[in-house]
C-alpha cells in the first residue's frame, strides 16, 4: 500500500518550500511566480525572451538514482504554457558526455509518466524492495547517451497544472515548446547540434511519429522565415509497438490469433471463449466493423464519436476482445497472472518520499498513470487511430528508425500484430522489406531477439513483456560500442542507434 499522507518533520518544514500534498498553499502560485523562484536552493530558472510564458527551472547534482561519480543530473520544471509545467529529469551520459546523443525517453499511456521508463527500464538506477535504497544499472541507456525523461502532458507523473491536451495531435505542440525552451538555456543549448533521439514506449507508438511529424513542419517553417524558433531534428526513432496497432484492425485481429495460438505457448483459451472472441471480433457490429469506420472518419468531426465508440467496445476494460484473450493473464505479460508482478513499483513510494522529492525539486507527489490527462484522448477516440500512415513518410525521408516489440510475452501489443503491421507500412524500401528473412540474434549461446534491417530495424526481442528494456536490459543495451565490428552475439540491434561515432552510416555499424 502507498501512504496517503507524507510525514513529515516540523523542523525540516522549517526551510522547506510548502509542497502541494502537504500544505494548503497552491503549488500553482508559486510555480507560475518568477519572483519566488529561488524558492528551493540552487534552483536555476530561465524564460525565453520572447515569450515568458515558456520557462525552465531546475535543481543539479542531487545524487538521486545517479551516483556515478562525476555524472550530472538536473531535474525541474519546463513551463510550456500558462499554468503548464511539464516534470523532466536529465541525466548525463557516463561516457562522452560532450558529444553523445541527446534521447528524449516519454513513456506512453496516454497520461503515463515517463518516470516509468527511468525506473523500471532504461534509466541510471532500479529501486530496491524497500523503496528507500537503489542499485545501479549498468545497462542504463546514460552510459552511452545524454537522457531527458520529459512527463506529458500535465497531469503525469510529477508535472503541474491546466491539461489542454486532448489527443496525439494536440500534445506535440507542446513537446515542441519544451524543446523551444531547451535549446535556449544556457544549460541545454549544446545539445541543439547534437544528434536527437526520440525513444518511446507503448503508446509512444502514437507519440512518436506525429511528434517527428510536427517538428518537420515547424522547422520547414523556420527555415522559410515563417517561424523564429529553434530546429528540432529528430534524426533517430524508436518506438516499442507498431504505431496505433493497440486496437488497429492488424492488432484488433491478432488478439484473436494470439489466444488461439501463442506463438510458443499454444492456444489461451478453450475453444467457446474463442468462439467468443471470434464473433466480438468479427461478428456483425463488432469490433473489426467499428474500426473500419473509425478509419473510413479520417480526422471529421463525427471520427471522435465514431472512434470513442470503436476503442470503448474493443479495449482492455471491455470484456469483448482483449481481455478474453488475456483473461486470467497480465496482458503485459502472458507469464504473469494480472497481478502484475514485474516490473516492480518499488520507486513509486520512493519518488514520494518528502525527502527525494525535496532533492529532486518535485513540488507535487507523484501519479503514474493518472486518469485525468488519459480521459481527454479517449474522447477524442485517440487510441484506436492509425499512425501508421505518418511513420512512411518519415521512413522514406531517411529517419532512422528502430521498431522493437515482445516477441512473445507481450499479449497487448502482441507480435502477432507487430509482425503483419511493419509490412503494412507503405515507404520506398516495403518490397525488399518483405523479402528478408530474419536474422536470429544470440547472446553467450542464446536466441534474444531476431532482426530486421532493411533500412530501418525491426526487432522482436525474446522472453519479454511490454516493457521490452525491464525485460531484457542487456539485450536493450549495447555495451560494446565501437561500431564497426559486427559481432551478433551481443546486443546487436542498438549499436546502430547508440554508438561512439552516433554520424556513423548505421548499416554499416
Ligand atoms: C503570456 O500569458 C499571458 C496570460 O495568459 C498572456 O496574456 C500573454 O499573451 C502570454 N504571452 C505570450 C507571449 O504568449
Ligand atoms: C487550472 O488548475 C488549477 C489548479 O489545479 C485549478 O484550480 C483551475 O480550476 C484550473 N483551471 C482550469 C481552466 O481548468
Ligand atoms: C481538442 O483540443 C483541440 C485543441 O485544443 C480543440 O480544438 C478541440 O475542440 C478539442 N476536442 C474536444 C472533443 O474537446
Ligand atoms: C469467426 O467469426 C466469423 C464471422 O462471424 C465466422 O465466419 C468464422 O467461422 C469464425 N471463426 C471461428 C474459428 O470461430
Ligand atoms: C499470481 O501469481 C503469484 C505468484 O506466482 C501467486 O502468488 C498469486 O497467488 C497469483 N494470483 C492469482 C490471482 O492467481
Ligand atoms: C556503464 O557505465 C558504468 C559506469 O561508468 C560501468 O561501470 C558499466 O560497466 C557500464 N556498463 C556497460 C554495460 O558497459
Ligand atoms: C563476439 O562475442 C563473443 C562473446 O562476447 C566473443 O567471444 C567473440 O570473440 C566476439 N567475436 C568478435 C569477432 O568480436
């Protein structure tokens, strides 16, 4: 059980900030305040010139989850709007921290705090049993790469204040001003030429390429003096699931084939609740026909009744399709029952203690996966859109781009669906796509994943739930970074996206 109320010490609340669990005080006016903003020692603060609105302020070197001598950490606030502060948490990289790539990691959701991914996958520490002491992770992707894990949109994990933000869409305007703000401090200017990387999870799957998407518009608008800003050159992609397959036609159908015929673990279910599953799939009215229709709405003002509808009959809460199939099943993990027990939570209650919050400069407690930013997208019927369409384009434009998903386990983003959505993708290199076999990956004598690459990389990786990077950490990690031998026996598929030389042609790393 998480505490419902934070002890905490009078003489620490002495010279202490109020925080918002605790005190009556708003957090809001003390946020949206540039007066007061030295209110918690050593807060940098920074507003961009033409807009104060669009503001930045940050506490450093707290030594919190990253104790890795002479690693920095900055974590705060990005203000991307009137009483919008967007939660971030940077990290340097362990290695060569001046000219490796700039990642931005945002978990999905929609409304899932990114703080996810930095504590149960890729980030500096996992967090301990007893939710106060860490252990360092050596496959951290900060040993190769500088990270920022950015919570959006308000309303997730730590960030503060009014959620606008009602869909894909609406929500990468915002990501574009963090960035905006970003590049203009002094503290995070250098990185404005270095190599960007946009790396999600799960419904980042939506995020990912209309967030590239939006930021090639903005620059095309920059470049041509219709805009004053700063480039966002996302020059790498990797997203987990195929994009928008959650509840698309190629997933919806896969739920279906995967709880007849796991790949590796044989049929889920008895035969009348495949029946089942069958008829709300394919049956008349059912799900395969509402889908249709959401697509056949494209972006009209009828699409979001019409799309509400389609994800509220085929989805996880709805007992027509999904959840039959995964049942008694953590459709994260099909090894799991649905109590969920890996990746652990342990740094929920950590990130909530008042002292880690004190450090880290975190003014409110924490929510995982709150409802209230999540409940917008499904009005607007987000989920079940197909993003699909946009990944082409930024595929043929040279975008390099990793699709990675669970090769077996995950029961959600299913491989089934993954693997009959990549080639369903329509780009210049579809028909040698369709041709290449897959290349097996093994580490010390074992399969871990397969891989394609065939101008950008496929990889279902082996023995892993949703979270691919919780799961296999090695596999998600190259440590053996020089880039030019090629040697499948270790963690192959990320060299080409993390590697000393990040310039290097990646087909030939
Ligand atoms: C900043 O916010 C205020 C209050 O919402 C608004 O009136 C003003 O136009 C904003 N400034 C800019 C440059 O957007
Ligand atoms: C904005 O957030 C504040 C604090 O949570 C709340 O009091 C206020 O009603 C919100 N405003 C709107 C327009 O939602
Ligand atoms: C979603 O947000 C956009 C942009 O703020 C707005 O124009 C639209 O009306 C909103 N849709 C709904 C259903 O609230
Ligand atoms: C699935 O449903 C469709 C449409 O109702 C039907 O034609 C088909 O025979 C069913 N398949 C199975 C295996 O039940
Ligand atoms: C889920 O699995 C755990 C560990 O195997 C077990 O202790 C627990 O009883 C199971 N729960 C249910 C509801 O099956
Ligand atoms: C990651 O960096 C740490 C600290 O620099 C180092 O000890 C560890 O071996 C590195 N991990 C890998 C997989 O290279
Ligand atoms: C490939 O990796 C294995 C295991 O790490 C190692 O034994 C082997 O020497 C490596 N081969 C090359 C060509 O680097």
């Amino acid at each position: 059980m998480r505490p419902k109320f934070l002890f905490i010490p009078t003489l620490v609340l002495a010279f202490l900030p109020p925080l918002a669990a605790v005190a009556t005080v708003s957090p809001f006016q003390i946020s949206d305040s540039s007066k007061n903003h030295n209110f918690l020692p050593q807060t940098t603060f920074f507003a961009l010139v033409k807009n104060p609105n669009v503001s930045l302020r940050f506490v450093s070197d707290f030594g919190v989850c990253e104790t890795t001598p002479g690693v920095h950490q900055k974590s705060g606030y990005i203000t991307v709007g009137k009483n919008m502060h967007m939660w971030f948490w940077f990290f340097e990289s362990r290695t060569s921290p001046e000219t490796a790539p700039f990642t931005l990691w945002l978990s999905g959701g929609p409304g899932c705090s990114s703080m996810i991914g930095l504590f149960q996958e890729n980030g500096p520490c996992y967090v301990n049993p007893d939710s106060k002491t860490i252990v360092i992770n050596s496959f951290s992707w900060n040993n190769i790469s500088n990270m920022i894990y950015i919570d959006e949109p308000i309303g997730a994990g730590f960030s503060i204040g009014n959620d606008t933000v009602n869909s894909t869409e609406t929500a990468a305007p915002f990501v574009w001003q963090a960035f905006q703000v970003l590049f203009e401090s002094g503290a995070f200017s250098k990185f404005v030429s270095r190599e960007l990387i946009l790396a999600t999870d799960s419904y980042g799957g939506h995020y990912g390429p209309a967030f590239v998407t939006y930021f090639n518009k903005q620059n095309a608008l920059i470049e041509s003096w219709l805009l004053q800003g700063e480039r966002v050159e996302v020059s790498t992609l990797i997203i987990n699931k195929v994009p928008g397959a959650r509840t698309s036609l190629l997933q919806g159908q896969a739920y279906v084939d995967f709880a007849t015929n796991a790949p590796g673990y044989g049929q889920l279910q008895p035969d009348n609740i495949l029946a089942q599953i069958n008829q709300s799939y394919f049956g008349l009215g059912g799900c395969r026909e509402q889908e249709l229709a959401c697509y056949a709405a494209g972006d009209s003002i009828d699409s979001e009744n019409i799309c509400r509808k389609a994800d509220d009959f085929c989805k996880i809460q709805n007992d027509n399709v999904l959840n039959l199939a995964a049942a008694n099943r953590d459709p994260y993990d099909l090894r799991q029952n649905t109590s969920a027990l890996f990746p652990f939570e342990f740094y929920v209650d950590l990130s909530n203690l008042h002292s880690t919050r004190t450090k880290i400069g975190a003014e409110v407690r924490y929510k995982e996966c709150p409802n209230a930013p999540l409940r917008p997208f499904v009005k607007t019927g987000d989920s079940p859109r197909m993003f699909l369409p946009q990944l082409g384009p930024l595929a043929d434009s040279g975008l390099k781009l990793l699709i990675w998903v669970s090769r077996d386990a995950d029961i959600i983003c299913n491989w089934l669906g993954a693997h009959a959505s990549v080639p369903a993708m329509d780009w210049y290199g579809h028909d040698r796509l369709v041709k290449t076999p897959f290349t097996i990956m093994t580490m010390n004598g074992k399969a871990v994943a397969e891989m394609l690459n065939v101008d950008f990389s496929f990889a279902p990786v082996y023995q892993a739930g949703h979270q691919v990077p919780a799961f296999q950490p090695e596999t998600s990690f190259d440590s053996d970074k020089s880039c030019i031998k090629s040697n499948l026996t270790r963690f192959e598929f990320l060299r080409p996206f993390f590697c000393d030389n990040f310039l290097v042609d990646m087909f030939r790393c």
